[in-house]
C-alpha cells in the first residue's frame, strides 16, 4: 500500500523501523536531498504503491502502534492530497508533545511544520512533481506542497502517531530570525520563487502595476511624525526608549505618544518622570487593548501626526536622524509604508547574531508577493495615518497587528524600504517571544496563517472583479 522514501543517511534505527511496518511495500532511500527537484523526479520513477510516506529527517523514527493503519484510513476517508499528523519528540531525553496545526488556504510559510511523516496521495506526488519546472537546489518540497494543495487537501491528523528527535535545541526566540539570516539568502531565494509561481497559478499575484503612489503632502496635521511606545510593564526599558524618541532630530515637529496598558510595576512613574511637551501620555482603561488597541488610542487621537512610526518599548532608535528618514523616503516615494532596517543586540546593545536584519526578501518587484511566504515585514516600521485610519486602525491583538496591516496595504499602495540600520532590537529574557511553548508557537503561526487565508481571498475577489 505505501511506498517508504527516506532522506539519506538516515539512522540504522529508522530504516530497520520502516521495512519492519507491514503496509510498506518497500523503503527507497533517497539519491540526493529531499529538498532538490531532481531528487524528488528520482523518486517519483520508482513509485509503484498507491501512498508514498515521506520520512525527512535523518533522525530516529518509530512510530506509535497502528500509525500507519490510521494515517492510511484517513487519507482514503478524506481523498487527502497529504496528510500529516501530531507526534511527539525526544529532546535530549525528554519525550515532549509536538502538535501541529491545521493547514490553511494561506498556510504558504515554507517553515510550516507538517512534523516529519508526510504521506502523499502517489498520482498527486507524480503529477506534482511531472509539472515542476524549475530546477531547485533546496524548495523542491516545498514547491511539492504548493503544488499538492492546487490539487487536493492537505489534511491533519490530531493524534500522536509517532516519535522524532529534535536536534534543534534553541529557543523559540532564537529560532524567529532564521528566514532572515544573510547565511539562508540562497535558500530564500528559491522559496520566493516557488511561492511566486503558486501565486499566479491560483491568480492571487499582484503585479507592481497594481499598486498606488500617495500624494503623502495632502491634509493638515497637528505634528509631521507621532513616534508610537505601546508598552506594559517595561520599568527597565521605558525610560530608554522615550529619551530615544524624544532625542531625534529632524526639520519638522513630532511627539511621542507613550500608551501605557495598565503597568503595575512602576512603568507610569518612568512615564510621568519626563518634563517634555511632546511627551503625550495615554492610560488605557482595563478592557482587552493588546498591542493593536495600543497603537489605536494614538492613531486615533487628534494630536497624532501625518506618519505614525514604531518604536516597542524595550528597544531604541539607533541614532538621532530616525524620524528623518522615514519622512524623507515617504516624501520621495509616495508610500503607505515603510519599513527600516535594524540591528540585533542584546540589553546592553552589544550586536547578537545573526546580526543585522534587512529584510531583503522585500523587492520593490515582488515584495508584495514574497510577503505571504514570510511572517514579518521588518522593523521599525511607518505608517501614513490617513491609510491606517481609513482601514479601521490595527486589530486588537498582542502579536501580528503590524503584519496584518502590512500584507494589507501592500495589497494596494507601496511599500517603501530604508536599508540603512535605523534601529536597535534589544533581545533580553524579558522579550515577549522569548521562549514560547509548543502551543503558544501555534496559535501565533495559526493565526497568521489565518491573515493570509484573508489576504489570499481578497486577492482573488480582486482578481475577479
């Protein structure tokens, strides 16, 4: 029934696990990296069962007892093109839940964990990869998904059925970064092909033509920039990043809005310790406001200026001439938004790798389309307010408020870049996404997932229209 292909050299351990399984007809080993086309068009020639089972780690492997009846079962239940399930790992040791989540129509991150059991439908993976036309180095399994989901279902199972090992022993914080590391750029390059080309197959790409230059010179505003700190409970930071914002230079007035979300550990006192009158303190009341909300109270507020622009409580502007930059690229580019570069430090700004970020998977070509392949834009980010009002502000929630705006107005206006670094992210054991569990993990990537499940649809009405 199921044809075993496995990522080579795997464990002894694994192979002896596999040919042992009664419904696997025989175990393949893999002629080069699953992650190569030629790799994955070796394999489809020698495909005879109907199912083909996936294994891409090279790790230990074994398998809960019945696994493979039961992903079979659902698999010719569902008519699935894939289908994955929950497992657990073995982390030096220690056996661990790894849930997965379910795979959404804008589920099109290339790091989307499935876990490491994939078992396609075999007429899906041979039409699949009969159709693949670009010979990739590293995306060829993702490419093989994107092209599965045009043809079918990738289903979850949400039951554990079997045991990895996981050798990837950081923290959900260090682990954030990797899409952007200057070491992957060639492997980045190759997803943003792959998920380009799935774009104009299902008619959701957006070609730069379709987008619009802002006449940012219009209207009258009380302030030409509003620097923007949501922050709570920051007491060991706040103060440095109000004399940040507050010691910028540039040739038009700002302020800075401090919107505090009911502080109880003296993070008010380091507020109100400031003598500035550009200083404009905001006390939220004790209703749900997370960082959107936050962002709300000043975007809405009259005093706010024709650009608002972030600066997160814990982090710093990385010189004087900031605000300058952005209101000189927004000027010269016509832009909605638009995002700089920063550099990773830890709490005493010492630099911490991977050093700074760019971004550069952000094109003027094709950002727009890239963007719903990563789950960030990058940092600082800058708003024109007219834009951000008349969508509605941000959405009340505590994480991915700025990228569901940003995939938003990408959609229609452009997206303006500062490569110089104009920012410091200060990453200390108080950051927010620090250290995440497992479950904490999913639901952030669940919903963005879900953003991109809106964003993808939007583009499609459009499309029709």
């Amino acid at each position: 029934m199921i044809d075993a292909v496995v990522a080579m050299p795997a464990e002894a351990g694994t192979m002896e696990v596999l040919r042992a399984e009664p419904l696997i007809d025989k175990v393949i080993s893999a002629p080069g990296p699953l992650g190569a086309t030629a790799t994955l068009k070796a394999v489809a020639g020698e495909l005879s069962s109907p199912y083909v089972l996936l294994y891409i780690k090279y790790t230990g492997l074994s398998f809960v007892s019945n696994a493979l009846r039961r992903m079979l079962s659902v698999a010719e239940d569902t008519d699935a093109a894939m289908v994955y399930a929950d497992h657990f790992f073995k982390k030096e040791g220690v056996v661990s839940n790894a849930p997965v989540i379910d795979c959404q129509e804008g589920a099109l991150r290339d790091d989307f964990d499935f876990g490491s059991v994939l078992l396609y439908k075999t007429s899906v993976f041979k039409e699949a990869v009969a159709a693949m036309d670009c010979d990739y180095s590293f995306a060829a399994l993702y490419d093989l998904r994107l092209r599965a989901q045009r043809l079918g279902s990738l289903v979850r199972i949400g039951e554990f059925l079997y045991y990895e090992v996981e050798t990837d022993l950081r923290t959900s914080g260090e682990k954030l970064f990797d899409y952007v590391d200057p070491r992957n750029r060639a492997v980045q390059v190759e997803m943003e092909n792959a998920v380009t080309a799935h774009l104009k197959a299902v008619g959701a790409y957006i070609d730069p033509s379709e987008v619009s230059v802002i006449d940012v010179a219009e209207g009258d505003f009380p302030v030409e920039v509003s620097v923007v700190i949501p922050c709570k409970n920051r007491v060991r930071t706040i103060g440095d990043a109000i004399r940040s914002a507050l010691s910028q230079k540039a040739d038009f007035p700002f302020n800075v809005f401090v919107v505090d979300d009911n502080s109880t550990d003296g993070t008010v006192d380091v507020i109100k310790s400031f003598d500035d009158p550009r200083l404009i303190y905001i006390a939220q009341d004790k209703t749900w406001h997370a960082i959107g909300g936050n962002w709300n109270a000043a975007l809405f507020d009259p005093r706010c200026g024709r650009f608002a622009v972030q600066l997160d409580s814990d982090d710093l502007y990385s010189g004087p001439d900031t605000l300058q930059k952005f209101v000189g690229t927004f000027r010269r580019e016509g832009c909605a938004m638009v995002v700089g570069t920063y550099q990773m430090t830890d709490i005493d700004m010492n630099p911490l790798p991977p050093g700074v970020i760019d971004h550069k998977e952000w094109t003027e070509e094709n950002g727009r389309n890239n963007v719903l392949r990563v789950n960030g834009l990058g940092a600082p980010r800058g708003f024109y307010t007219p834009i951000l009002r008349s969508l509605g502000g941000f959405p009340t929630t505590k994480y991915g408020e700025d990228y569901a705006l940003g995939i938003r107005i990408c959609r229609s206006w452009r997206i303006g870049r500062i490569w110089d670094v104009v920012y410091n992210c200060r990453r200390w054991s108080d950051n927010s996404d620090a250290d995440l569990s497992v479950d904490k993990v999913n639901s952030n990537n669940f919903y963005k997932d879900w953003l991109r499940t809106v964003e993808l649809r939007a583009r499609l009405r459009r499309k029709k229209s």
